[in-house]
C-alpha cells in the first residue's frame, strides 16, 4: 500500500515579457498553487488554480497585450514615451491544518496611466474532498458569529 506523505502547497510561478517588434509593451508574474499529498481533493484544488491561471495568462496574452500594443502605436505616432505595461498575480498559504487549506492571492495591473488596478481575494478548501469550505464553517455555530467577526475585523482595522 502506498504510504501517505504530508500535505505540501508548491507555488507553481512563471514570468514573461511580451514584446513588439522588439520593444517591451507587457510584463506579467504568474503565480498559482498545486496541492501535493492530498489525493483527489487535491487534484481538483490544483486542477482548479490550473485553469484560474489560464485564464490570467490568457487575458494578459490577448486583450490587455492587443491594448498596450495599441497604446505603444499612439504613443509612437504622438513621438511620446511609452512605459511597459505590467500584470502580477501572486498569492500565499495562509493556513495548512486539520484538513482545512487556506490561500490568499493579490492581483495587480498597471496600464499606461501608471495607476495600478488591484484585486485581492482568498479560498478556504476541504482538502479531503477538494470543495470549497463555507465560512460559517469556520467558526462556532452560535448565533450571531457574524456580528462577532465583524466587530472583531472592526477593532483590528
């Protein structure tokens, strides 16, 4: 029989930089989770980040290239500057127990205006059977827990 091992999240990350006729024009980071150990549930979490990427990767490569590439011709024809544009999607383990696998990501993007347009968001998973946990799940199933978790996320700030 085959033994075990401990659950491991490895971050899986790639870097590339798009370029026309030779310039720079879009940069992007790419970071996504696979779960390793953790049978079928794992599988299916990492199967998931797996497609999450694609769809990131995808976007970056087509619409928000086509974009910047279309911005660099204007700039060019203005005689003005371009700055490459720049997309980062990282994440982290934030909590690895009990069966409970919790991550966070933080996206970013910086167009040509330079603003950068964020996003931030994090997953509780049931690593035996790969589903997302429920919130409520989490914690104590009195009345109220919400009122609780909110006063406590208020006083942290």
């Amino acid at each position: 029989m085959k033994e075990q091992g401990e659950v491991q999240v490895v971050w899986r990350e790639e870097r590339r930089s798009l370029t026309l006729e030779g310039e720079p024009v879009l940069e992007y980071a790419l970071c996504w989770p696979q779960v390793e150990q953790a049978g079928l549930g794992g599988k299916w979490i990492s199967g998931y980040y797996a497609r999450m990427a694609r769809r990131w990767r995808r976007r970056w490569e087509r619409e928000v290239y086509w974009l910047a590439c279309l911005e660099l011709a204007a700039r060019r024809e203005e005689a003005k500057p371009f700055a490459p544009w720049s997309g980062e999607l990282r994440g982290e383990t934030v909590l690895l127990r009990d069966g409970v696998l919790s991550l966070r990501f933080f996206g970013s993007e910086v167009r040509g205006d330079g603003r950068p347009a964020r996003v931030r968001w994090g997953d509780v998973w049931n690593l035996r059977e790969g589903a997302p946990k429920p919130l409520r799940a989490l914690f104590e199933q009195k009345r109220g827990w919400k009122n609780r978790l909110w006063r406590r996320l208020l006083q942290q700030g």
